[in-house]
C-alpha cells in the first residue's frame, strides 16, 4: 500500500504490468484466429474456383505463415498494448483534471455523505465481498468522521466477479437500497457481515432498514441496476483500476487496506493545492 502521487502517469504504473500479460496472450490467439480466418475467407474463394484445396491444406497453410512470421504476431501485440497504454493515459489524465475541478461531475448519480459542496471528494471504488475492502472501512469512517464538515465521501461500484460471486448481487442490493435513500447504512451492513453475504441476508438488511421490500427487490433486479453498476466498472477499467479498494482524493490516488495516516496525508496536499 502505498500513496500515488497526483499525475495520470503514477494511476498507470500500478496497474499495467498485470494487464500486459493478459492482453499479450489473449490477443496473440486472437490474432492467430483473425490470420487464420482471413487466410480461409480468402482461400476459400480460390478453392471454390480451383477446385483443389481442402481445409487440411488451409490449415498447415495458416500454421506454416505462423511459424515463418513470429514477428508479426510479435509486432502487433506490442502495437495493440501500446495503443491501449496511451487510451488509458489519456482516460486518466482527463478523469483526475475533472477530479481537481469539477469532481461533481465524476460523482454523478453515485450515493454521497459528508460536505455538500463537492470540493474536496474521496472516491471510492469497492467490492463488498473484498475483505481488504471491509478492513478500509474503518479507515474511511474514521476519517470521514474528522472531515465531514469539507469532505464529500461518494461510492463507485467495482464488484471483482471472478474471483467474488456475491460481489455483484451485494452491490444491486446496495444500489437498491439507494434509491430509498438507504446505501450508506445498507453499505455498512454489508461489510459488517461480509461473511454472510448471500440472499437471506440481503433481504434482512433491507427489511431491519425498513425498506420498501417489493420496491427493494424489484430494483436490484433491474436492468438499471446493471447499467449503473456497468458504468462504474467502464469507469474504473478506463482509467486502469483492477483491483479493490482503490481510492481517490481529488488528483492524489491510495489504494489498498488504507491507514488513516495516509489519508490524512492526502488530504493535506489537496488543501495546499487548492489554496495555490
């Protein structure tokens, strides 16, 4: 864990040695498919008119090209990551400029606590099935505890669906929960009882909150409940988050299990920056 310092540059570091990896072999079969079908579309077509080629022909054709030209397999992976690299600079760069100026607009319909003038925020991307997750909480309680007088706390759905099967579920029920105006106390049940999570619970939360339960369950299965949870995960992939908690402090980015020193560091350097 550690305090990033404020510059689209420092977000990406932390975040593009696991992706290249990833994209390097995900595209690299998929770039060997996209070779081996153009090769059959445009064989085919010979063969047709020939009458002479067969498929085992087109495929130790397409194997032969492959094993001849590694480079170009090669070559275009690097120029896809790079590609990548400089959208996702990009996308960074604009969100933290929004994040110094006008954070209100990257807070959109997501809940908020704390100071309504929206000038200094902390953002917060979450999991509610991430234990790393439940143990930030009482950092940010603390902290918002001390600050809430001129800190906006606002909440973005990063639910890790492959390795968390209820992350997703749990954040439509707080989603739902929040258009009754519930979330931070619904949130906060959550992570009380991360070890619980699942539909029975979803349910008693809903109902110790004195929700309305067929408004409630009709929300969390709705389409907009997916769609505004869609919308922060694109958020966080645009900007090159991939793991949970990650946090942002205007322009200054924390992630992980953060202490409350960390915190209160941060916010110092958002205070000097915006008397400059």
């Amino acid at each position: 864990m550690r305090i990033l310092k404020s510059g689209f540059g420092k977000i990406i570091t932390g975040f593009l040695s696991t992706a290249r990896a990833k994209w390097k072999k995900i595209h690299l079969f998929w770039l060997a498919g996209f070779l081996a079908i153009s090769i059959l579309t445009n064989s085919c077509t010979s063969a047709n008119q020939a009458g002479k080629e067969t498929p085992a022909d087109l495929k130790e054709q397409v194997l032969q090209i492959i094993r001849e030209n590694p480079q170009v397999i090669i070559e275009s992976v690097q120029a896809y990551q790079q590609e990548r690299q400089e959208k996702i600079q990009q996308a960074a760069q604009a969100f933290l400029q929004k994040m110094r100026t006008n954070p209100a607009e990257i807070i959109g319909d997501s809940p908020v606590t704390g100071a309504a003038d929206k000038k200094i925020v902390l953002l917060e991307f979450s999991d509610f099935q991430c234990p790393f997750c439940a143990k930030a909480q009482e950092t940010v309680k603390q902290f918002m505890n001390k600050h809430k007088d001129k800190v906006t706390l606002t909440y973005k759905h990063l639910p890790l669906i492959s390795i968390h099967p209820q992350a997703l579920p749990a954040a439509k029920a707080a989603w739902a929960a929040h258009q009754q105006g519930k979330f931070w106390e619904y949130q906060e049940a959550l992570f009380a009882q991360q070890n619980k999570l699942g539909e029975e619970l979803y349910e008693e939360i809903a109902k110790n909150l004195k929700l309305d339960i067929a408004k409630f369950n009709s929300d969390r299965q709705s389409n907009a409940a997916s769609i505004a949870i869609q919308k922060d995960l694109q958020l966080a992939e645009s900007i090159g988050i991939e793991g949970t908690p990650f946090f942002f402090l205007n322009d200054q980015s924390i992630s992980g299990a953060v202490e409350l020193t960390q915190m209160e560091k941060a916010l110092e350097r958002v205070i000097q920056s915006l008397k400059n």
